[in-house]
C-alpha cells in the first residue's frame, strides 16, 4: 500500500506525533529507574524553556486597598526582570495575625480577565456574559482559598487581565504573537511566566502572616499549566491541584481536526523530542499532586486526560510515591471541581 502523501500541516505533525519515539518517555518501574530517567529528563526540558530572565529587585508596591466582608484585597505591583512589570492580587482572611502563620496559595488563573476572574473581580464589575462564565467555569478558587483561611497571590500572566496586549496586535488573547516575539529574545513566552510566578512566590513567603514552608499552588487550564511548572521549578511549593490540564500534547493538542487546543502561553519548543505532559509532571515528584478532570471535557480530550494521568501514576509509583498522587474525574465539563481539592491541600499543607 502506498504510503499517504503529506501536504497539509495537520497531516505532517499526526504522522510525526505517530512516528515519535520521545528520547526520555517513562517506560519503567522501580526507584533506580525513575533516578536515572529524572537525570535525564530534567535538563532536557530546562534546555526547552531557555534561559531564566535576569532577576532584578522587586520594588513592591501597594497602589490598592479593598476591604470585603471576610479578606483584604491589595492590588500590588513588582518588578520580575528587567523591563517587566507584574500587576497581581494578595487576598489575606481577615483574621490573619502575624503570630499564628498560616499556609499561601499561588492562585493560578487560566484563560479569560486574569486575576479578575478568580479573585471576584469580574463578577463585582457585573458584565452579564463575563460572569456567566465565571460561573460555568467555577473560576473563583482564589476567593474559596483566603475564606478557607489560606493567604493568596494571584498574578496577572502575559498576555492576560492587565497585561493583555493593545488591541488588535495578534487578535484575541494574543497569545501567539506574544510567544513569537519572546523567542526573539531567546525563550517562550511561558518561561517568562514561570518566572514572574516565582518571583510572586519570593513575596507570598516574605508575607508577615504566611508560613513560608506551607505553600501550594492551584489552576484550572492554563492555570493548570502554570501550576504544573511551579511544581516542577520551584522548591518552595510543597502540594498543588492541577486542574483540566493533565493530558498529552501528542494525544490531544496536535491531533485534534477542530483545530489545536494549545496557544503560544503554554508552548515548551521541542517537548516532544523528550517526553510530554506526563513526563513534565513527573519531575515533581515526590510533591503532592492532585489532578481534576471532567468528564465532559470540552477544551480537551476526557480519555486522553485519563491515559495521561495513568502515565503520571506509572511516574509515581515507580518512584515510590504512589499515595502522593489522586484524581478528581468530575462528571462536570472544564471547570475548578473543588470536590476533593481542598481536603486534600488540608492534609498537605
């Protein structure tokens, strides 16, 4: 039989995705393995996000002050590298004293307003449309995490909520775009995320009221991919919730004939030369890891989602961990389940 001609660029990336054979995907089973297969894998995905940005100093700023019925809302600003400024919210519980410090949370927010979206903002500025989908995506776990007595930070990502681009420079969230004129620069557009995020994480610790050995991290979508690599990059995060994120980029973001669920803020160039999702994941071992999945799924692909999540559990079991690792399969579309995530963060943090 002949082999079927490739001309349009749909066809080519299924046949590559078919033909791949990812230098490092996990394909073991004991404690000695995972060491060696982490050696191996780790520097390989740092070397696909490029180089961290220059740290400079924060000059933290306080230019807003919002008391609510049960937290203090403080839109703050810092400095996270040369030339980038990162505008973000801290929500503190009300009853927050310095004397009993209590655990933080980097809120992550996904696609959408930003921080607005998941610290009330949007539903306070009441467009109808804006908080319908609010609502249907349950986007408000910033604002559920302080009245849970949690500390949160939730910054604003590039292209997103104030840092979005002009108006008509690259359409729509610009997410493309904005990646494209990164790389210029020599890195993605999600390593400089990464980045501010860890520099959010730098004045959450510091914060008066929070116990800088308690920290977690919680998104949905792209704040799923946020909090993915938090866990991996930073050592200060001690337990996360990744919600609708875990899944394969070979399985469901390339090979989907709708077009591709992916975007330029969540591109790591050269991924699948080495692994995918699963594998990235896997470097957080031995956090504490609890995923969320619906089983509606819309954004992505519900048993991709589960094959991908039975990848990261081979990860963990081999590496010894297997109880650090649970699965919210929620009967719901996309969205924050919450049904399982906050008893589990309780019992981490």
């Amino acid at each position: 039989m002949a082999k079927k001609t490739a001309l349009n660029p749909f066809d080519v990336i299924r046949g590559w995705i078919d033909a791949a054979k990812p230098e490092c995907e996990f394909a073991g089973s004991t404690p000695a393995y995972f060491g060696k297969w982490r050696r191996r894998f780790r520097p390989r995905y740092r070397k696909c996000l490029g180089r961290w940005p220059a740290q400079v100093p924060p000059r933290l700023r306080v230019t807003d002050r919002t008391r609510k019925k049960d937290h203090v809302r403080e839109r703050i600003l810092y400095d996270s590298s040369p030339g980038v400024t990162v505008p973000a919210y801290i929500l503190t519980p009300l009853d927050a004293k310095i004397d009993r410090r209590r655990p933080g949370i980097l809120a992550a927010h996904g696609h959408g307003r930003g921080k607005a979206d998941i610290c009330g903002v949007t539903r306070e500025k009441g467009a109808a449309k804006d908080v319908a989908d609010v609502e249907r995506t349950n986007q408000e776990y910033a604002i559920e995490a302080v009245r849970r007595g949690y500390v949160v930070i939730a910054p604003d990502w590039m292209p997103f909520g104030e840092r979005s681009a002009p108006p008509g420079w690259g359409g729509g969230h610009s997410c493309n775009p904005t990646d494209i004129a990164w790389r210029y620069f020599g890195r993605p557009l999600l390593t400089q995320n990464i980045w501010d995020a860890m520099r959010a994480v730098d004045i959450l610790a510091a914060h008066p009221a929070v116990n800088p050995r308690r920290l977690g991290v919680i998104g949905l979508s792209y704040g799923g991919t946020m909090a993915t690599h938090m866990l991996i990059n930073d050592r200060r995060i001690r337990a996360g919730v990744v919600s609708g994120y875990i899944s394969t980029i070979g399985g469901d973001a390339l090979q989907r004939d709708s077009g591709p669920n992916t975007c330029g803020a969540q591109h790591v160039p050269g991924l699948l030369l080495y692994g995918d999702i699963p594998e990235m994941l896997g470097l957080a071992v031995p956090k504490p890891v609890l995923c969320e999945m619906g089983k509606r799924e819309a954004c992505f692909y519900y048993p991709d989602m589960k094959r991908a999540y039975r990848r990261l559990a081979r990860i963990y079991r081999a590496a010894g961990y297997p109880e650090r690792l649970a699965q919210d399969s929620h009967p719901g579309p996309h969205r924050w389940s919450g049904s399982l995530a906050w008893k589990w963060l309780e019992s981490w943090l």
